[in-house]
C-alpha cells in the first residue's frame, strides 16, 4: 500500500515541476521538491518493510520498476486530462506494455 501511494504522488510531483517553469513560481517548485522527497522516503519505506521472517517484501529493483510504471502511466493520464495531450495508439499500446510489465513482476513473485 506504501509504495502504491508513492508511485501515485510520482505524477504529481512531475505536474508540479512543470507548472514552477523551472523553478519561476516558487509554491509550484517547493511544492515539487517535497512531493519528491516523500515519494522517495515512501519507496525506501516500503523496500525496507520485512515480514516476521525478516525477509524483506519488496526488493529495491521491484519496487522502483512498479514505482516509475505506475509513475509514468499516471503522468500519460494526467498529460491526457490536464494538457489535451493525444494519446495515440502507439502511445497506448506502450502505456500497456507498462502495465503489463508491473502485472507480470506481481505474478512472477516479485511482491
């Protein structure tokens, strides 16, 4: 649940840098440099959690593979919805290939 929540800030912190245009509004960038830093804390939270065996849940390359997928898929979202980016076929065929990655290192034993 951790490291869902970081990966759903991800795209905010990304919204955020853009709307400072390089660092000129001074909220939209410190609003950026925390939402950063709290995703980041949240991933090495939740790649640090272990069970009662001490074995850890989630490995480093895991977590932040499911970090930047779901990362980049709610960035292509917020693109859609806040820009009027396109979204192309091409484009969505590669945001699904995203997403199956991350169902695939879930089904192969990675969380």
């Amino acid at each position: 649940m951790i490291l869902i929540i970081a990966s759903c800030i991800e795209p905010i912190w990304v919204t955020c840098l853009d709307k400072s245009e390089s660092f000129k509004h001074k909220g939209w960038g410190i609003a950026a440099v925390v939402l950063v830093l709290l995703c980041l804390y949240l991933l090495a939270y939740a790649v640090g959690m272990t069970d009662s065996n001490g074995e850890n849940y989630i490995g480093p390359g895991v977590a932040y593979a499911v970090l930047a997928g779901i990362g980049a898929t709610g960035i292509v979202a917020v693109g859609r919805v806040l820009y009027r980016e396109k979204l192309t076929p091409r484009r969505l065929f590669f945001v699904a290939l995203i997403v199956i990655g991350i169902i695939g290192t879930r089904l192969a034993g990675g969380l």
